[in-house]
C-alpha cells in the first residue's frame, strides 16, 4: 500500500486558505495555533466545499492565492461538476495543462496557460500534487551532465521492465536529433522522444526526456512515458 505522504505546514496556512475560501472572516485569524498536517492527495473545495468553496473565476483566484503563500508546493486543480474543464496544474501563481498528470515540471514548463478562461457555475476541487520535501530531492533532476540525466532517464524506463529502441536511442540520443547534440544551451530546452519494447516488441509508448540548460552549469532533467 502507498505509504500517504504528509506535509508538515502552519495552522496559519490553514487559517488563511479558510479566510481566502470566505469560511471564516480575515480578522479572526488565530495566532495562538501553531501547527497541522495536510494530506498530499486530499481533496479539497469541491461540490462539498471541503476547506473552502472554489466557483468560477472567484474560485480561481482564491486558489491561485493559496499557491501563492505555498510558492514551492504543485497543487491540482478539477472540476467537480462536470464542466469538461481538463485538470491543471498551479504552482506560485503559475497555471499550466496537466497534459502528462505525473511530470508537473514539465508541462508548468511546456504548457502554461497565461488566462484560464472557466464559467462562473464551474466548481473547482484542489489537490497537493507535490510537495516542499518532494520537491527538495534533487538527486533525479539535476546532473552535471547530459549524459548522466538522459542514462538515469532511460535506467529507470529499463526498471519498469520496457527495453529501448536502440535505433532511436541513437538517432535521437547520441546524434542529438533535430538539434544535432543531446546538450542544450543555457536557458533552453532540447526534448526527445525514444520508442519503447518489451520482449523485443514494440509497444505503443515512448520514453520522453526533455533536459534543460541552467545558468549553473548543471542541467535539469524530466521525463515520462507515455
């Protein structure tokens, strides 16, 4: 069973998502509380209106105030209503498509959304995705060199028990692909994407790494499969 992941934060968080959600007034903010545990993965607000009340725009920004006072912490943001609305991702203030659900750095990377235009009917639930003792372990992210991240990337494809296309791994990999070399520049992004097999047959997912070149030197790595 999945070990529940907790994140350790003040009750005056908690005191002030009630007041930005309007459960409780802003000048009834305690300062006797000290401390609580939120539940990675608990839903709140919601048709339910756990913790608070999110509709439409209003909504929005009460959550993109909650993010905001959490900046190093990813939430989810749903739908509760049946508004087709495709979950998101918030990060300090930052929405973006939650387009591969398990690799939130890449899409608040890839795939920000400057105006997310929802009905004022829509009712937002809000989930911690990831949080600041996630986030803090760096060993899977950032490497000294490409070559380093695009092996740990490809290693822990081989430990989910995929094999790699080796043509690709090469045409796009050790030749670079379009970019012609694995190594981006500082402050870009060079994505790939390598064909995945198991018992020598192909599958119909890949293996996606994007590496990014950062001003330290060092390059950070994300990657999934899809």
């Amino acid at each position: 069973m999945k070990k529940i992941q907790k994140l350790q934060v003040t009750l005056n968080e908690v005191a002030r998502m009630q007041q930005l959600a309007g459960i409780i007034p802003l000048n009834e903010s305690s300062a006797k509380i000290n401390e609580s545990i939120f539940e990675k993965g608990k839903t709140y607000g919601g048709s339910k209106c756990e913790g608070g009340c999110f509709t439409g725009k209003e909504g929005l920004e009460k959550i993109l105030k909650i993010s905001k006072e959490s900046p190093n912490n990813v939430f989810i943001i749903r739908d509760d209503n049946y508004s087709k609305l495709q979950p998101h991702f918030v990060k300090n203030g930052v929405i973006a498509k939650a387009n591969t659900i398990g690799n939130p750095s890449y899409d608040l990377d890839r795939h920000k959304v400057r105006n997310l235009n929802i009905g004022k009917d829509v009712i937002l639930s809000i989930k911690l995705f990831e949080s600041i003792n996630e986030a803090s372990n760096n060993d899977d992210t950032y490497f000294d060199t490409t070559s380093e991240a695009v092996t740990y990337a490809k290693t822990q494809a081989e430990k989910r028990g995929f094999e790699i296309d080796e043509n690709d791994w090469h045409s796009q990999i050790t030749m670079g692909g379009k970019y012609n070399r694995t190594r981006p520049g500082v402050g870009k992004t060079n994505s790939f994407s390598v064909g995945l097999l198991k018992g020598g047959k192909p599958q119909r997912k890949n293996l996606n790494i994007s590496i990014y070149g950062m001003e330290s030197g060092k390059f950070e790595l994300t990657y999934y499969i899809n």
